[in-house]
C-alpha cells in the first residue's frame, strides 16, 4: 500500500500540471503573512497577478502567432466594466457576468483577427492602437456604464447572497491565474499552439502545409482578448474601482514589456517578466518615499525601457532563456566532473 501511494506520489510530481498547483498553492498562503509583509505588498502581488493573466494571452498572441497589438489595455477595460455594467446595471449574477464579458472579449477579439488577416507587423500595432484609442474615448462618453471622466466604483462580488471579501477574491485570482496556467500550457503543446507558431516563422509554409491563417488568427486574438477580459474582472473585483483613462498605451507598453523582458514563450517567463515591470513598480517603487513625489512617478517606466533594450540586445529569449542557459552550463560542468573522476 505505501509502495503505491508513493508511486503515485511520483506520477503526480511528475505531471506537467503540479508546479503550477503548487504555485496556486503557495500563494494561497501569501495573505496569511500581510501583518508581516504589509497589506500594501499583498495588494500590490494580487494587482500583479492580475496583470499576469493578461500577460499569458498577450505572449500567446505576440510570441506565438507572431502578432503585435497596442490594444491590450483597452480590453482588459472592457472587462472591468462589463463585469460593472453585468452585476450593477442589469443585476445579473457573478457567473452571468462574466460570461457577458467572454461573449464580449470573443466578438471584440474575432474583430481584430479580421484586422489582422489584412495588414500585419508594425501596421497592425498601429491600428490596434487607434481602436483602444477609440474605446478610451468611448469609455468616457457612456458614463452609465463607465462612470464617464469619473470612472466608476464597484461595490464587490456577491455570491450566494454573501458579499466576498478581498481574502476571498484573492483566492478568485489564484483559482484563475492557475488555470490560465493550465489552458496556456495545454494550448501551447496542442496543434493549435504548433500551427501558429508555424504562421510566425513562415505564412506561406504554413498555408503550403494546408494550415489555415484565418482560424489560426482569429484563434490567437480570440484566446488573448478572453485572457485581459478576464484579467479586467479580476482587476474590478478586486480593486474596485476603474477609470477609462487609466487603461491607454502605457499599460499596453508595460504589458508588452512584461512579456519581451520575461520571455514570451515562457509561462514562468512571462511571469518573472509581469513581477518585474509591474510587480516592482507597485511593491517596491511606490514605497520609496524619493519615487513617491511626482517629478518622479514615471522612473518605472524608465526602469522598463532600460530592461526592456538590454534584453532585446543581449537575451532575445527574455530573462527565462538567460536562466535557462546558466542551469544547461551548470549541468555540463557537473557532467565533464563526474566524467573526469569516473576516468
């Protein structure tokens, strides 16, 4: 019996899925350290996080398919709000909310992937750019749903009856975060994810191949614009409170550097990438009194331009492929000793 239980220990260890259930895990327990680290840290990791799960969608699209979008921030504002508009406006439950935002961020995203099929590269990042442009103003001018200049407040999550607190839509964000783990890893090794890293490296192999650009397209923006969907009613829960203007070009650059600086073909890149532009900046940056007077609110951004020209120069494959060397010439190095003492 206890040689089974172990064998069985050691199949579940080895599965693909019980490191990113250990993270889920691990940081489940974070809250239970907020009188030592500080409820502003907890904060910031659970915006962090937040972020992260828009990362994941935004690597799926950029690192994957090979598709560039300045647009991120505007969706993940999209789902801020329709969670707002779903549970306020319309007094619809948690879980119909958030399937009004999904119908939203697929019909938003098959948009896009339409663009997409027609211009590509620097011309897509521009008119990416120009749509979330036209929705921050849109954001503005329908201040029912968003609370206009003003933004709007949210009074929180109700389950059941019962108003959740940030503890409990903590555990919400690592329930999510994990299973866009999940989807991404599963995704990424699938046909799907095999296809449109074929469309990157080459359209016209891939189409000689019988793959079809349009799904594949279509596919990648969809999944992308569900993940900052998600991550908006997350964002919402949570904080609370979102302002149109706040979701413009500088949260999608900060997204988009998150995932070049991390590695975007990496889950724990991307993750290591979203922890060090955004995790820096809201658990580190904004507590140095120095960092805190306005001359310098926008050192972070400095901070991320500088990482972000250092790895393209000298990491390509993000800070995950720089760890990834250092631990291949580690092994080596043990291989060569253990053969020189076998000689």
């Amino acid at each position: 019996m206890k040689d089974k239980l172990l064998k069985k220990f050691h199949e579940l260890r080895k599965h693909p899925f019980s490191v990113f259930i250990l993270f889920g895990f691990v940081s489940l327990l974070i809250p239970l350290f907020a009188p030592v680290i500080g409820v502003t840290i907890v904060d910031a990791l659970a915006k962090t996080l937040i972020y992260y799960v828009v990362a994941l969608g935004f690597s799926l699209l950029i690192g994957y398919a090979g598709l560039a979008s300045l647009g991120t921030a505007a969706f993940v504002g999209i789902g801020t709000f329709s969670l707002y508009t779903g549970m306020q406006v319309f007094n619809l439950p948690f879980i119909v909310s958030i399937a009004l935002a999904i119908a939203i961020a697929i019909v938003v995203g098959s948009i896009f992937g339409f663009v997409s099929l027609r211009i590509e590269g620097m011309y897509l990042a521009i008119v990416t750019l120009g749509l979330s442009e036209i929705a921050v103003e849109l954001f503005k001018n329908f201040p029912r749903f968003t609370g206009g200049v003003s933004g709007q407040t949210f009074v929180g999550i109700s389950l059941f009856g019962l108003r959740l607190s940030n503890t409990a839509v903590w555990i919400l964000i690592i329930a999510f975060v994990v299973l866009a783990m999940i989807l991404t890893y599963n995704l990424i090794n699938s046909p799907t994810g095999r296809a449109m890293l074929a469309i990157k490296n080459s359209e016209s192999a891939a189409q000689a191949m019988g793959i079809s650009v349009i799904k594949y397209r279509l596919t990648a923006f969809v999944v992308s614009t569900v993940y900052a969907v998600i991550g908006g009613v997350l964002y919402m829960s949570y904080v609370k409170f979102s302002i149109g203007t706040h979701w413009s070009l500088a949260i999608s650059l900060n997204i988009l550097a998150a995932v070049v600086v991390g590695g975007s073909k990496s889950i724990w890149g991307v993750l290591i990438g979203t922890f060090i532009i955004f995790g820096l900046d809201l658990a580190v940056f904004k507590s140095i009194p120095f960092l805190m007077q306005s001359q310098y609110a926008n050192v972070s951004f400095i901070i991320s331009g500088i990482l972000i020209i250092v790895v393209m120069m000298y990491f390509p494959n993000g800070i995950i492929g720089l760890i990834n060397k250092l631990i291949y010439k580690i092994k080596a190095k043990r291989l060569a000793k253990n053969s020189k003492v076998e000689v």
